[in-house]
C-alpha cells in the first residue's frame, strides 16, 4: 500500500506590521514553534522548502535557504540539511507544500522516513504601501498589464461577475464580514475585530468594484508545517493529520488569454486531481482554507472547488451570512444539498492577514488545528475533512491540498 | 520601476497593437512572440495589425495605484479587457474613462502611458466609441491639374476645453467668451502628432514606407534631444528621414514647404508635415487665455493631389517678439504685447509678396486662411490685405480650441479641405515669432470630393463647432493639473 505523508508539527507567526522582527526572525520562530509541537529536533530535518514571493524585492536578499542555515541551524557543523527557497508568488506556500509533501513521498519510495519542513513567509511592510504595491503586481503580466494592480484584477473578476449573474456588490461585502468575524477569535490574525456590513459597504474603492474591505492588506509574517511519513508519525507517537494530496497547476498569468476569466481553470484542475487520488469529493469536506486575497476570489473558488455550481455560489453567500454579526463563530455556508461548510475560519487571507509567502502553509496550518481540535473558539465541531486552495497571482497557479483525520 | 531602451523596442509591437500571426494555422497573438503554441518551430509567425475597435469585457476603475510610470497621479482610471473586433480575443488595455464600462463599444487611440528616466511610452488606449459628425462632400468640378500638393490630412484636438471666464476667476480678471483645448491626462503633443498622423493615413492606401520623410513642427516638443517625428515614423510604419522643426508657430508651415519642395526635387515620393502643440504659456500671462492644444498633418505629394500649391513665399528677420530661453519652461514677451513689428509686418509682406509673384488680388481666392493667436488679428491682418469677411471665416479655429501654435494653420487648411469645392483657391500665410512667414497659394482639384467622403469625422466635430456634446469642458485645477502647471 502507498505511504500516506502525515503532518506532525504546525508553527505560525501572528501576522502583521511586525517591524521589530526580520524575516529570518519570523522564519526561525515558526520553525521552532512546528518543531516543539511535533516534538523532534532541529536536525532532525532533512530538508525544508520555502515558499516566499520576493524576498529579493521586499529585502533585497536572495540565497534564502543558506542565510537560514548561518541563523537558525547556526551553520551546525554535524548538519546534512539542504533548503530552498520555491516561487510561485501569492501561491509561493502552497507550492512549499507540494514539494515537501513530494520529498516525503519520494523518500518513501525509497523506503525511508524523511521529515521535511514545509515553511513560507514574506516580509512586506518594510517597504512603502506603493513599493510593496509594486512589488506584487510582478505577479502579474509586468509587459501587458501596466496600470492594472491587483485590486483591479481582482474588480474586473468582480464586474464580470456581477456582468453575468444577477449578484450585487454588496452580496460579496458579507464575506468580509464573516472573514472578520473569524479573525476576531484567532489570536494571530492581522485585523482580530469584526467589522460591520455597513462598513465594508462604504469602504473605500481601491479598484471599483473592489473595495478596501473586500481586499486583504499587506503584512509580515511566517508558518511552518512538518511532513513526514504516517509511518514515522505513529513512531514518534505524533498528534498527526494525514495529508491525501497536494495538487499544483499552471494556467495563463494574463487574465486576456483566458476564455472565461470567472474559471480559474488551475483551480479547478488541482481540485480535480486530489479529489481523483483520494477518491474524496467536495461532498467529504467540512472545512476550507480558499485563497480570498479579495472578497470576489472566495466566491470563484467556492465554485472552482466544486462546492457550488459556476456562476451560482451568490445565491447562498447573502442567505448564509448576511445575520453573521449576530451568530457566534464560526459562520458556516450552506451547501445546495443543505450540509454546511465552513470556510475560512482562520479570518483567511483577508482578516487573518496575508503575507503572500506565507499564506499557503499557514492554511495548512489552520487546517491541521482544526482536525486536531484545537482551533479554540473557531473551532469546527467534528471536522474530518478539510481542504486548502492557494492562489498565484491572479490564477496564473493554484495549488489545493486535501487534509484528513487519521 | 525605471524601464530601458531594449525593452521600450520590444514593447513596441503590444504597445502599438501589432500582434502575431501564424502563416501555417492562422492563429493570432497578442504578444510578440517568436513560435506558434501549435505549430511550434514549423509556424511562420509574421506581425499583424490588431482591430483597433472592439467591446469591453470587463472593467475596473482604479483609485489606488503606483508610481510605476506615474500611474499614481492619474487616478482615478479605468482597465479593462477588450474584445477586439472580428477576433476571439481580449486585449487588456487602459480604458479613458472613469467609470467601469463592460458592454460598451470601445476604439483605440494612442496615448501616453507614461515616462520612464525622461522616455515618453506611447501606447494604444481605449476609448468610448461615439458618433461624429462627417463633412459634407462639396460638388461641382473642375478642369484636371498636375502639380505637388496635399495628398491627404488629417487632425488631432482633444476634448478638454476651459472657458476663460474659468480661468479669469482664478486670475482676478473678467475675460468673456474665449475657449481653448487643453490636454487629458494621457495625452501630449507627441501622442496628438501621432493621432494626427494616422488620421492622415487612415483615408488613402499610400505605403508608409513610401512616405521619405517625416516633419514634425511644435513649440512643444516631448523631447529636447530626439525627434518627435522618429515617434510618429516608428507608429506608421516609416524608417527613412525624419526631422523636427521649431519656428514658433510657423514650425508647422516650414514642414509643408520642406516635404513640398523634396517632392518637388524628386528625392522623396511622399512627406508628412505635421504641426502639433501643447501651447506653453506663463500661467499669469495674457496668452494662458489662448494657447490651446492640437495637431494636423498632411501627407505632401504629386499623385492624385488633394490640392495643389501652386506657389510659396516667405518671409523671415531677426525680430525677438516672443521668444523661450533653452530649457526654459514658458515663453516671454519682448515688449508690449502688439502684432505691429512682428505678426502684421511679416504677414503682411509675405502676403504682398506672393500675390505679387503670382500677380493675384484678394478677390482672385476663395478663402484666407491666417495664423491665428488670438480672434481679433487674422480677422485684421485679412482686411487690412484687402480679404472680406466671407473668405476668412471658414479658415477659422481659434475661436473654438484657441492658439494651437504650430498646428493653428495646418489645422485652418484642413477646415477648409473639409468644406472646399474643385478649383477654388485658398491663400494661406503663417507666422511664427522670432521672426517670419510662409505664404501659399493653393489650388483645390476634383479629388477633394472623394476624400470628403472618406473622412469619418469632420474638423468640425474635432473642434467642437460641431458634436459639442462630446467636449469636457473643466475646472481651472483639472487645466493646471493636465497642463503640468502643478507640480508633484
């Protein structure tokens, strides 16, 4: 039978302007906080993926893995570890994931046990909003979409949505509403209070129909998920979960070359293929971790995830969440076949704070706590079944990973 | 994010809306690429010139952005991607406008992107698509005649127009009754010259390669060192000699002479002559009232003429009217603000001049078409040379864009192409301080009827004597802002 690859550790930074930390600070206590949970050593790893945007942009440092080995292994003489650090801007994490979860599974192969640290971080607010605005939008076409930022990707998403379906703008503030309603009970989050509807509403519109609120921000912060076989899980006696499957698929980085720009064709296909390996369905899921860098992109994965038909997921946000403020955490969705599902609950890229290299693990994360249960009051009562979907830029990767209770 | 030369040619062809074609399976593509994705290596890939028209799929309207090409100070503004005409495919662009505009129908028109370490990055940006007015074909005929003349023509103004009452608020004073243009926030004399030049070229099948020389006259131009007229060379298709011209507002006319008097001398077959400015004035100055915005060019040649110019006379001495130190921003006035020794003189004894050689008298035109600084002195200069009120009217412009510079005469002579009939005759003379004047004598042939059916949108309309529902008319701040008069 095929080794299964289980997670035994989680580590996460509080996201945020966290200007008193540099980003190998950030990385290192990540790292260490996945390393006390699985109860193993520094040198017990063999190799650790990064995922991370730009660090050669945002910190003018490139040669991530080596500065990490002179700052957190303390270039230990005794140590065989080999890092890298893996791009693939906001999806960056998701495709750490993917190659640690490979690592594992090829060392199975060979029949051995490897643990590999999977991490991700960005270090964002050391540079200008505008700097940092620059920076992201080379996750974009840089030749062919001069002018348009990522908010206005994002808002022409947006107004082809509300083009094609009867939706309303303010069906998509909800969402925002209940990101913040998350955030507010999870103590690493960015932007840990609610906001009103009214106040998403009236927010500022960086890209119309993109709002402030319906955007996430920009942050600093790192996760740290470690991987090894569910063989060498139970031998280290680990409170593991199993990973099923990561999935990473490519699709055009220009929004114009694609027929039908409301199909993030990547995601669609990534889900396709975990949903085949683990002859799981979006039926078995509970929770998800989607990529909601704007309010726009949670309802398109709702759909590319197979959780709503195409072009239909609106009619359930406003009847699912529209009295959020008032119901306590978490605020499920309900599905067409009348299950729920929560989505989110860490307050996601938009509450919970989105340092883009980050967010991919940090899904993973919150995931693992909560099929652990130990999601505190966010928590999901009998979670089984949860899924992250990290998002490059503006479909150009996706990435979905498909977690499960062992 | 500084750009640089390599990658201002590469961007060159998405810029201008040239994709790829490929010769094996007829697949089209917007980048420039070198390989079909299909036929790979065996694909023939060759440039094609995209629909410039098209309906926008989706939109959104930025009000954040960066300061990559000085995007940031044009918020808001509106993206989007476009459904060009004819193709199954979306082109993302720039859409001027500030609204979000899915489901309209969009054209194409070239604009300035932005600057980057001082270079101007033209490109194709979306506009509205509207309904224009045309000029009404002329009747009539007349005998055949053969000659070097005006081929085609075509023009540029944009829709930004100030009312002086605006501007005077803001100045303490109380001038009424004066409109001039001014430019939007993605345009330049550059990108008006290039407007003006495909406007030109739209309305006969001339091979651009076959145009010998391009001449760009302006007071204004983008660049101190590099020609504008290579700009506008590269955009249509043109690699051959290229020059710009200053003469204050005469810089325009001297183009038409040169190109005429190379065809003449058989060493080109065709030559553009442009004017084209963004007239700089001293915001506390008299002329802020007047200098406006715009461009007209016409293609100069001997086959199948528009127009003839039967003949040319100048006129030129060292009079430092009005004059603008190197690199300085705005022009100054020499003295007392008069036309006596300067613009009446120069007119005047150019005029003289060429009615003498050609031994004509005022009566002998149809119409008279002089430079224009203000409304009052081509109507003078034209009495006091003997013209009646009938033969200077329809040449004017200023009273609806105000003093364009150089671009002020080309762009009478192309109101007068729109409305000529064969065989009438058209005197022209120009003036631009420091001092001189061009004056021409023009014959129209029976080929003018064919290009007034041709031209899609009359002068008229482009400078809202016709179709001024289309004008913005704005605040003295949106002129200052788009003028360059704020500083950021």
């Amino acid at each position: 039978m095929k080794e299964k690859v289980a997670v035994i550790g989680v580590g996460h930074t509080e996201f945020g302007e966290l200007w008193d930390r540099s980003w190998v600070e950030l990385v290192e206590e990540a790292g260490l906080e996945a390393l006390e949970d699985a109860g193993i050593k520094k040198n017990d790893i063999e190799k650790f993926f990064l995922g991370n945007m730009s660090l050669g942009m945002f910190g003018g440092q490139e040669h991530t893995a080596s500065k990490v080995f002179s700052e957190v292994f303390d270039s230990n003489p005794e140590s065989q570890i080999l890092g890298r650090r893996i791009e693939g801007a906001c999806s960056s994490g998701g495709l750490a994931l993917e190659a640690s979860f490979n690592d594992v599974l090829a060392g199975a192969h060979h029949d051995e046990d490897r643990i590999v640290m999977a991490g991700g971080f960005e270090k964002m607010t050391d540079k200008s909003t505008d700097e940092a605005t620059k920076i992201l939008s080379a996750a974009s076409d840089m030749g062919k979409e001069v002018g348009f930022t990522f908010p206005a990707l994002y808002g022409m998403l947006k107004d082809r949505y509300l083009e094609e379906t009867e939706a309303t703008e303010e069906d998509f503030d909800h969402i925002a509403v209940k990101s913040h309603k998350h955030a507010s009970k999870n103590p690493r989050a960015q932007y840990p209070f609610e906001v009103s509807h009214d106040k998403v509403k009236n927010s500022f519109p960086v890209a119309s129909p993109t709002k402030l609120l319906n955007s996430s921000g920009i942050a600093d912060g790192a996760a740290a998920v470690l991987l090894t076989t569910v063989r060498k899980a139970e031998e280290l006696g680990a409170d593991y979960v199993v990973i099923e499957d990561v999935e990473g698929v490519n699709d055009s980085i220009a929004l114009y070359e694609r027929e039908d720009i409301l199909t993030l064709v990547s995601t669609q296909k990534a889900a396709e293929r975990v949903y085949d390996s683990s002859g799981l369905g979006p039926e078995d899921v509970d929770i998800a971790e989607v990529h909601d860098c704007f309010s726009i992109a949670e309802v398109l994965a709702l759909e590319d995830l197979g959780f709503y038909p195409k072009k239909k997921a609106w009619k359930w946000i406003e009847k699912s969440l529209k009295d959020c403020s008032e119901n306590e955490a978490p605020v499920p969705y309900e599905l067409p076949d009348g299950r729920e599902l929560f989505v989110n609950t860490s307050g996601g890229l938009k509450a919970k704070g989105h340092p883009v290299g980050a967010t991919g693990i940090a899904q993973a994360v919150e995931i693992t706590e909560q099929l652990r249960g130990e999601a505190g009051e966010r928590q999901v009562d009998g979670a089984e079944v949860g899924i992250t979907h990290n998002v490059g830029g503006s479909g150009g990767t996706a990435v979905v990973s498909l977690l499960r209770k062992p | 994010m500084e750009r640089t030369a390599p990658e201002y040619r590469r961007t060159l062809d998405l810029r201008y809306l040239k994709g790829k074609e490929c010769k094996n399976c007829g697949k089209i593509y917007l980048s420039s690429r070198n390989f079909c994705s299909d036929c790979g290596r065996e694909g023939q890939l060759s440039k094609t010139d995209l629909p410039k028209r098209g309906k926008v799929y989706s939109s959104s309207v930025v009000r954040k952005s960066t300061s990559d090409f000085n995007l940031d100070e044009k918020i808001p503004y509106s993206v989007g991607l476009v459904s060009l005409e004819g193709l199954d495919f979306k082109a993302p662009g720039i859409i001027d406008t500030d609204e979000r505009v899915t489901g309209e129908e969009v054209e194409a028109e070239i604009g300035l992107l932005g600057i980057s370490n001082e270079v101007r990055f033209y490109t194709y940006l979306w506009k509205k698509k509207r309904d224009y007015h045309s000029p009404q074909p002329s009747e009539g005929s007349c005998e055949p005649k053969q000659g070097v003349g005006i081929v085609d023509y075509g023009v540029y103004v944009p829709r930004k127009r100030i009312k002086s009452e605006e501007i005077g608020e803001v100045w303490g004073e109380d001038v009424e009754g004066l409109v001039k243009s001014f430019p939007g926030k993605w345009e330049d004399p550059g990108s008006y010259a290039m407007n003006s030049a495909l406007n030109c070229l739209e309305t006969n099948d001339v091979d651009p390669s076959n145009i010998g020389k391009i001449m760009v006259g302006s007071e204004s131009h983008p660049y101190a060192v590099k020609p504008t007229a290579s700009v506008v060379a590269e955009l249509i298709g043109s690699d051959e000699q290229c020059v710009d011209f200053e003469f204050a507002c005469k810089a325009g006319t001297q183009a038409i002479i040169d190109a005429h008097d190379s065809v003449k001398a058989g060493t080109i077959n065709y030559g553009l002559a442009i004017g084209s400015d963004s007239s700089q004035a001293r915001p506390g100055d008299a002329l802020k009232y007047t200098a406006g915005d715009g461009s007209a060019a016409l293609l100069v040649g001997s086959k199948d003429p528009i127009a003839i110019i039967n003949a040319y006379e100048s006129f030129t001495s060292d009079t430092p009217d009005f004059v603008r130190g190197e690199a300085e921003e705005f022009p100054v006035h020499f003295g007392r603000f008069t036309g006596e020794p300067a613009y009446f003189k120069h007119i005047e004894e150019a005029a003289e001049r060429l009615m003498k050689k050609q031994g004509t008298e005022p009566e002998d035109y149809d119409y008279a078409l002089f430079h224009q600084p203000n409304r009052k002195f081509p109507r003078k200069v034209g009495k006091r040379l003997g013209f009646t009120e009938e033969q200077i009217e329809p040449t004017i412009v200023v009273d609806w864009i105000g003093n364009t510079y150089s671009a002020c005469v080309p762009l009478g002579l192309c109101r007068i192409f729109d409305q000529a009939s064969p065989g009438e005759r058209i005197f022209v003379t120009s003036y631009g301080s420091g001092a001189g004047s061009d004056a021409f004598d023009i014959t129209v042939t029976e080929k003018i009827k064919e290009k007034q059916k041709e031209k899609k949108r009359s002068v008229d309309s482009w400078i809202g004597k016709e179709d001024e529902e289309l004008l913005e008319f704005e605040s003295y701040g949106k002129y200052a802002k788009n003028k360059g008069l704020l500083k950021s």
